[in-house]
C-alpha cells in the first residue's frame, strides 16, 4: 500500500502528457482509479486533456460525477469540450448541471459550435487590454488574472464594445518602457481567425503565417476566443489521418484498439464497393474469354497494363488529393492540370509501351501482339493520369472526402480501360483471333 502511495506521488511530478500515455496504457479501471487519485491531489486536469478525447471520456464516466465535473471545471474549456462531445447527451447535461453558472455558459457556448470550426478548436480565456493602458499597468493586468488565459503569446486590445482593435507582443511590452502606451506597440492589421470558418482552413493560416497563437472574431470583429498551435496540430494530425485511411478506403473512426466486430462493421462496406468495381472488371474479361483462350499471353499482358494505369494514377490521384487538402488546388487550374496529367500520362505510356511491346514481341516473336500492348499501355496511362485528377476534383465537388473514394474509382476505371482496350485491339490488330 505504501508502495503504491509512493508511485502515485511520483506520477504526478511526470509531464501531463507522459501521464495522459500511461493513462492509455492501463484498463479502465486502473485508469480511474489512478485519476481519482490524481483528482485528490489537484493533477487530474491536465492529464485528462492531454488524452484523446474518446479516451478521456470512458475515464470521466467511471467517475463520481461530483469529482468529474470538478475535474471538467479545471480542464481548458477546449479540451473540455472535445471530452464532452464524445459522452451521450445525459451524461453531459447531468456534468453541466454541476458545474458553476459561470463555468457551464462558457462550455455551453463552446459545444454550440461544430467540432471542425474555429469556434469548435478555440478556448475563450483570453484576458483583453485596453489600449488606454501603459505598458506597465496592461503586465500588471495579465498578472493579475494570469489563471484566465489560455495562451502567453500575445495579448489582444479591443474597444468598449469588445471589438478586436490589434495584437501586442509579450516580447514587446517586455522590452518596452513601463510609462508607453500599448498605442505605441499594438499591431493593428493582425490576422484573424472567423468563427464559422473550417478547422482545415484554420490550420492553413497557422501554416501560412507561422503564428502560436491566433484570435477568432465573430462577423462584428468581435474578440471570442483564441485557438492556439497546440490545437492545430491535432487537426494536421487528425487530417493526415484521415488521408492515409482513405487512400486505402478505411475509415477514419479505426483504430488499433477497436474491436474486431467494429472493424467488421467499418471495413465490409467498402470490401463491397470494391467488389462491385472487381466484377465489373471481371465483365470486360468475359467479353473477351474466347479471345483468351486462343492467345494465353493476353492473360498475363492485361494485369501488367491494369496495374501500370493504376500505379500511374495513383501517383496523380495522390498529388492532387494534397494539394486539396492544403488549400493549394484553385478552380481554375483544374483544365491545365488535366492537360499536364494527360500529357505526362502520354510520354510515361509511350515509353513504357514500347518496353511492354517489345519484351512482348521477343516473348512470343508476334510484331502485332507487341503493337497492340504498346498501344493499350499508352491509351491507358493517358486516361489514368487524366482521371487522376478529375477523379479527385469530381469527389470533392460532391462534397466528400476525396482521399476516401477516389482510389477505388480510379482502379475501376484503369482495370476496365486496361483490359478492355488489350482485347480490343489484339482483336483488331491479330487475325484469326
């Protein structure tokens, strides 16, 4: 028992994040019990925001809900808004319903937002200056009411109506004189964040400008919030993942730690998608399953020509899925990107068509056979290359994620175009077949 005092009293020296991973690594259970301990002590807070969300949030619910609503009310509000909106609804009123009046409108506010919106990543303690005040007297303020701020990057001056007048530089009133004005040093044309605007478009501006620290303005220019790098980060992470997932047509909501009949769940539609592109596939083969037979090396030569318009696609698909998701693919260079794709499509087809073709004529001393190769491969890397960028602007135009259907698409569209076009024009080219 002594032992065990003496563990915890050790933990909690560790960086919240480093407790928050030790926290993953335990049961639920455990982790409670842990947290609980932690909670006594003051030190449940951070570690809890650290986590991710999902997790966070089947802790707080083994919890006396008196203890977990102390512990929401020392989180930041933003994390404590991600953990709230992975618990049912009940769960959330009945934790609100504890907190202070004061405490629970600002949660209430956050949650009102949509997760993926700058309103939903911001966290309001911001603590507003007066441009009225003297250097000395705004350091004396944030002092007083350091506890209130999420972030120590940078203060922000607003008017009487609570209207964002510009940013100051911590670095900068530190160095200043105690008797200047904040007029002196306030910045005035600082980049702002809208409420409403999209949590990818956000960690845009954080990529563009290299800022720690952003404030969020309602319509009015209003200051609301401020969302900090910390948060963006999350959302880059969280974007990444989403992208990889879905080149590979997983969903997003898998992860190492779910369960094999939720894998189940998640996984088979997609199996089915694709097996419906495989069978329409399979159609074109059986189109042509007498040609197959006469001439065997058509079998062999349609994977090879399939799988190079896929490959070649994919490297399209995967350079204009990147560039929609970091903000850097205009509408209007849309036509010259198919333009450029096709023609790269044309020298990649051309040059390997004639490799395909003549490895195909020294292989079964058939001139056309080799000819007809040559031909399909270089029709169906063209084609490859343009769909890899209409593919992904067509998804994204439906409103989808692009990275999650565009692969299975384009595979259809080289495996039927792949085989399709070998037969057809083995059939032209090849008598008697």
């Amino acid at each position: 028992m002594e032992e065990r005092k003496v563990v915890l009293r050790e933990l909690v020296r560790e960086n919240p994040a480093d407790i928050a991973e030790i926290l993953s690594d335990l049961s639920n259970d455990q982790a409670a019990d842990v947290i609980h301990h932690l909670f006594l002590q003051h030190a449940a807070a951070d570690p809890l925001g650290e986590m991710d969300p999902d997790e966070s949030a089947e802790l707080v619910v083994k919890l006396d809900p008196k203890e977990a609503s102390v512990i929401l009310s020392r989180m930041d509000p933003d994390d404590a808004v991600d953990l709230l909106l992975e618990l049912p609804e009940e769960i959330q009123q009945q934790l609100l319903s504890r907190l202070s009046r004061f405490d629970a409108r600002i949660l209430s506010n956050l949650l009102a937002y949509p997760p993926d919106s700058a309103g939903g990543l911001m966290s309001p303690e911001v603590v507003p200056l007066s441009l009225d005040m003297t250097v000395e007297q705004a350091i004396g303020h944030l002092r007083a009411r350091v506890e209130e701020a999420e972030t120590v990057y940078y203060a922000y001056a607003v008017d009487e109506f609570h209207r964002l007048l510009g940013v100051l530089s911590l670095r900068d009133m530190a160095l200043a004189l105690p008797e200047q004005s904040l007029r002196d040093l306030v910045v005035r044309d600082a980049i702002t964040v809208p409420v409403d605007a999209d949590a990818e478009d956000v960690a845009r501006i954080f990529d563009r400008y290299d800022y720690f620290a952003l404030p969020v303005v309602d319509a009015e220019h209003k200051l609301l919030g401020v969302i900090t790098v910390d948060d963006v980060i999350d959302v880059i992470r969280e974007e990444a993942t989403e992208d990889i997932y879905g080149l590979a047509s997983v969903p997003s909501e898998e992860g190492v730690d779910t369960t094999w009949f939720e894998s189940l769940k998640l996984r088979l539609p997609w199996l089915y998608v694709r097996l419906s592109t495989a069978i329409a596939a399979a159609i074109v083969v059986g189109f042509y399953e007498g040609t197959i037979a006469r001439v065997a090396a058509l079998a062999v030569l349609m994977g090879v020509i399939a799988g190079q318009g896929g490959s070649a696609g994919m490297q399209t698909v995967t350079i204009i899925t990147r560039g929609i998701a970091l903000g850097e693919l205009e509408p209007k260079q849309g036509l010259p990107l198919l333009v450029k794709e096709a023609f790269l499509g044309a020298i990649n087809g051309a040059l390997i068509g004639l490799t395909i073709g003549l490895i195909t004529y020294l292989w079964k001393g058939e001139i056309l056979m080799g000819v007809a190769a040559c031909l399909a491969m270089l029709l169906n890397m063209i084609v490859a290359g343009a769909c890899g960028v209409l593919i992904p602007l067509a998804v994204r135009a439906l409103g989808k994620d692009p990275a999650l259907a565009s692969g299975i698409f384009l595979t259809t569209v080289t495996d039927v175009l792949g085989f399709g076009l070998l037969f057809a024009i083995a059939h032209w080219l090849l008598p008697g077949i």
